[in-house]
C-alpha cells in the first residue's frame, strides 16, 4: 500500500522511500516485515506513518521527513536551515583525510575549519576518522550551528568540535591546518530549474553561489591564505563545470592545485589547493 502510494505519486525510488518511512514511523524493521508479516500497530503509528507518506508524495524528500541522513557512516541530525548531505560530498573527506591523518601523525594535532558546516557533515567525518584532529565549524546560520553542535555531542566528537556563528572568516582568529568547504555554488538563475526535492527544501542560502556560482569561491580564495599554516591545504567542493574557474581564483590568490577528484558518476567535485 505504501510504496503504491509513492508510485501513484510519481515518486522515483518509491519501494525504498516506503519502507524507510514505514521502518521509521512504525517502529518496526525489515525483518520484522519477514518474520512477522501480520504485526499490528497502534493508532499513533498508522497516522504517523500516513502522515510521513503524505508529505513525501507531496515532494518532500525521504531524509527530511526523517529528520536524519547517514553521511560517510554517521547518522546526521538536519534541520530547515541545513543543506541535506549528500555521497558526492564525501569525495571531499576522502580528498582531505590522508592530510588532516598525517598532519596529526607528525604534529600530534590536526586543526580544521569547515566553512558553512551546515550538519558539521565533513568536520565530524574528519574528526571521527582522526582522533587528534580538532575543528571548527563555521556558519551564518545560528539553526544549522545548533544542529551541528548536537550532531557531535550525539557521536561523542563534541569536545573536539566548536561551532562558531561567522559570515565565513569574519570571527576567525588563527591558523588552521586544513580549510574544507562545500559552498554555494548553484548560480542564482539556476535555482528554479533544480529538483523539487531541492529547491523546495533545501535552504536557498545553503545553494545560491551568486550570478555565476563563484561567489563564495572568490571570498575563500581571497582569505584562506592568512588563516593557513603555510604547510596546510584548502579543499572545496565544486560543481561539476566549475573546475577551471575556481581553480583560477585560487591561482590568483597565490595557491597552486594539488589535487583534482571527481566524485562516483565521474563528474568533476573536490579540489585541493597549497599555498605556492
């Protein structure tokens, strides 16, 4: 009934979205579904679940009506202020953590910024990975920076996780090892023509990178360098046709490119620059 329901709706991965939902609001797991088929359920959970489908026929996506999504093997608490994570993203931690892995070998610690944190997805990636790293988590939204602070107290990295309320290095004092960011890079005109799931629930800030997508680009690149030990690296996220451009800001900032990934369906997505 359920995964018929998100069909009827147009709905793409609609088994998998049903028995999420259903999972979730019922209380119940697949194999309770296997081994016994015939379970009742009370009321509450009926209408919880009812509830949780209408919102997802309606375009909501699954995670949002979840309230959490697993990123790089952490469960992620969201909220309306913070973008949803997403695999592409985790090209980025894997692209940063053999640095941040032999930065805290060799010098005992790791410190990491992580610039429009949002959940805290790629500092608390980090952090869980590298037990002596540190990081700051940096947003101008007081709602994500809440969210990302109980992120990692929910996995045990709180002591190890400071969030920070910035309009990207505005309160910033210091070094840092490691400057990692995925920022807006959708240009504005763009904004209209992305999925439902995402323009209709996603926070436009978290997406808006300016005219051309750049516009954070050009703030990191012009303020990275005097927060950075001079051995450090910044690693960004781009979207998938930005790779030279951003890479030209940077040049022109005075960094070289280390590195440029691409995520799992090939496109162009991290990019890793030093000071020159």
């Amino acid at each position: 009934m359920a995964r018929h329901r998100l069909s009827e709706a147009g709905i793409a991965d609609a088994a998998l979205d049903a028995r999420l939902l259903v999972e979730h609001f019922s209380g119940t797991t697949r194999t309770d579904a296997i081994t016994d088929p015939g379970r009742l359920v009370d009321d509450g959970m009926v209408k919880a679940v009812e509830a949780a489908l209408a919102r997802r026929a309606a375009g909501e996506p699954v995670h949002r009506i979840l309230g959490f999504r697993e990123f790089y093997g952490l469960r992620l608490s969201l909220s309306e202020e913070t973008l949803e994570p997403r695999p592409d993203t985790e090209t980025l931690v894997e692209a940063a953590l053999a640095f941040v892995r032999r930065t805290a070998r060799d010098k005992g610690a790791c410190r990491i910024l992580d610039l429009g944190t949002g959940t805290g997805a790629i500092a608390l990636a980090l952090l869980s990975a590298v037990p002596q790293a540190v990081a700051t988590g940096v947003d101008i939204s007081a709602d994500a920076l809440a969210t990302a602070a109980r992120n990692a107290a929910d996995l045990g990295l709180g002591e190890r996780f400071s969030a920070l309320r910035s309009d990207w290095f505005e309160k910033i004092c210091g070094r840092y090892d490691a400057i990692v960011s995925n920022p807006p890079y959708i240009a504005g005109k763009e904004i209209a023509s992305l999925q439902k799931e995402v323009r209709g629930f996603d926070p436009v800030r978290a997406l808006d990178g300016g005219a051309d997508g750049l516009d954070a680009y050009r703030v990191i690149a012009a303020n990275a360098a005097r927060h950075l030990e001079t051995d450090g690296i910044v690693a960004v996220e781009i979207g998938s046709t930005q790779k030279q451009d951003v890479t030209a800001l940077f040049r022109q900032a005075g960094f070289t490119r280390l590195e440029a990934l691409r995520d799992l369906a090939g496109n162009d997505r991290t990019l890793v620059f030093a000071l020159e």
